[in-house]
C-alpha cells in the first residue's frame, strides 16, 4: 500500500505502483485542475508540487510519491487567493487557460525559492511550461505584481 499526502490529506492506494501521479490525481480524485499535456514532462501542464517542487506528475509514479506532501492547483490556496492566482486574476494572464495552473504551480514554487526573482530566474523556472496562446508577457508580469505584493 502506497501512502502520501495530498493537499493536507493523508491517501492511501491499493493499486498499481507505476500509475502516474497525474492519472491518480485527475481520475481517482477527481482534480482535474492538473491537466494531461504531452505526457513526457515537456509542457508543464501536469506540474504539481511534491515536498514543495514543481514536478510533472505524468512522469512520476505513486510509487514514488510514496510518504510525500503532493499539492495541486486545488491545494494551493483554500480561497483561491494565493499571491500568484490573484496576480493572475489582477492582469488576466489566462487567454485559453489550458496550461494555466501549470504555469501558476511553477510560479508559485519560484517565487517560494526567490521571493524577488529577476527576469533571468523568471525565464530558468517558467522556461520549460508552454502556452499556445503565447501569454508568456502577461505571466512574467503577474510573476513580477505577486512578488512586489508579498
């Protein structure tokens, strides 16, 4: 039996242990905020954080999610007002939306390593999430207003 934390409840899986995290999540939890992208940990849409990392849970097993705290989109604020959503909501960084928590999971956990990242630390952490609609100026500028916020 496999037991982990997620979004500050302990969970405990029965089944396969090379299920990826992602399918765990979206399809045994029912959190879908944590969408399936590529699939090979190429596009961010998939990233949670693990013992607070940004990881891409299509590329990590239960198994080895094993006696960690996993937070998703849903766990990352209970009102919905975490620094980065609000920024977020404050500059309407969303056009599509699809790769959006993704990008708000990796901004979040760069802004917990950096409080005050730069633009260069803000382009090494958000470089490997993709967005189609091409909102990449909108969201260095909500990464930039939460930062000043905090």
């Amino acid at each position: 039996m496999i037991k982990f934390n997620i979004n500050g409840k302990e969970q405990s899986f029965e089944g396969d242990p090379e299920m990826p995290l992602l399918w765990y999540l979206r399809d045994v939890q029912n959190l879908t905020g944590t969408k399936y992208g590529c699939g090979i940990a190429l596009c961010g849409a998939c990233t949670v954080h693990v013992d607070g990392m940004a990881v891409r849970s299509c590329q990590m097993s239960l198994a080895d999610a094993e006696g960690k705290k996993v937070t998703t989109i849903e766990g990352l604020s209970l009102d919905g007002n975490h620094p980065i959503q609000a920024a977020w909501r404050e500059l309407n960084v969303a056009q599509c939306g699809y790769c959006q928590c993704g990008q708000i999971m990796q901004a979040a956990a760069l802004l917990a390593e950096k409080p005050k990242p730069t633009d260069e630390d803000i382009e090494a952490q958000m470089g490997g999430n993709l967005c189609r609609c091409g909102t990449y100026p909108r969201i260095r500028a909500a990464i930039k207003l939460a930062a000043e916020k905090a």
